[in-house]
C-alpha cells in the first residue's frame, strides 16, 4: 500500500478517536467513569473495537479525558499565582473549580480514582506542584495556616469530591459551599474563608 493510499486511513482513525474522546467527554462529565465502553462507543457511533484501536483499556480513554481536565484546572491555578494576594486567589480557585465539579464527573473521578498510567499520573503531579506553589505563597504572605501542606488540602479535598460524587450532589452553591469550608479550616486566622456569590 502507498502512503498516499494510508493517509485516509490514519485521518479516518484520528476522526475516529476525536469522536470516542468526545463522547466519553460528554458521559464521563454526566454520568461519572463508571460508564461502560459500549455505551461510549454507541455514543461515538463507531464499533466497541474501534475504541480499543485507541485506547488498549478503559483506563486508557479515562486518562486521554481527565488529563485535559486537570490541565484546566492547573491553568486556572497558575494564573492565580499572579495575583497580588494569594491567599483570596487560592480560595477563589478552590470555589471556581469546585463549581466545575459539580457538573463534571470526569474530573472528580480523576483526582479521587486509583490510575496509575504515566500521561495521567504527569498531569496529577504538575497540577499538585503549581498548586503547592500557590499553598507556599498564601503560607509566606500570612493568609494561611503556617502548618498546612498540599497533603492536607489533598485529603480535604478528595474527601469533599468523594462524599459529593457519592451523593450525587450535583448543585454547584452545595459544592462551593464545601469548598469554602475547606479553605475555611486552612485560614490563617480561623474566621470563614472568603467566597464570591
């Protein structure tokens, strides 16, 4: 076969597997991972082994999706280390994000499920570094308590996720509400942390 017989092949696959991230995007955000390949395929509108051409296991397909989502998510908390404040950033962040939660199940399974592949593992540790880095400014500049670490705000806030996820709390006031609960216990001072409306 020629390449110029292979190239509609290789660009019917790359449509292929846009349309099978896209819709496992759609039902993962909905529905949580828990989805099952064939419905994703069905949704996609190709085969069951047409998602596996892509994607050697679920796990697989879960990793292409989550990663976009925490790239957001350190996108947005990258920005905050340019704020003035840290401290009103770092909240601020927390209840935007938590907000996004509430409608995307992809992400909250991703920060709270055991997957273990290298792009998905890379995309959880560069989040978590700029995150540590927004956590040390809002600890120097006095906004948060001095004994706080990144494995403490981890915990609250895959409990958080966890505890909603399994409730099926999907109301974003009720997750930013935990939110700024969370950024409360971590305040310098003790008193309510700040929330926008």
């Amino acid at each position: 076969m020629t390449a110029v017989e292979e190239r509609p092949r290789r660009a019917d696959a790359l449509r292929n597997r846009a349309r099978v991230v896209a819709a496992a995007t759609e039902l993962f955000a909905a529905r949580g991972l828990e989805v099952s390949v064939p419905e994703i395929a069905a949704r996609a509108g190709v085969g069951k082994a047409t998602v596996y051409r892509s994607f050697p296991t679920k796990e697989h397909l879960v990793a292409a999706v989550v990663v976009e989502r925490l790239a957001t998510f350190e996108a947005d908390i990258r920005a905050a280390l340019v704020a003035d404040e840290a401290w009103p950033a770092l909240v601020e962040v927390l209840c935007r994000q938590s907000e996004v939660l509430a409608a995307d199940r992809a992400l909250a399974g991703g920060l709270t499920q055991q997957i273990h592949l290298p792009a998905l593992e890379a995309a959880r540790a560069s989040m978590w570094e700029a995150l540590d880095a927004l956590l040390a400014r809002a600890r120097e500049e006095g906004g948060m308590r001095a004994d706080i670490t990144a494995g403490d705000l981890r915990v609250l806030w895959a409990g958080m996720c966890r505890v909603l996820v399994g409730e099926e709390e999907s109301d974003p006031a009720v997750w930013r509400r935990y939110a700024a609960l969370v950024a409360a216990a971590m305040r310098a001072d003790g008193t309510p942390a700040p929330s926008s409306a």
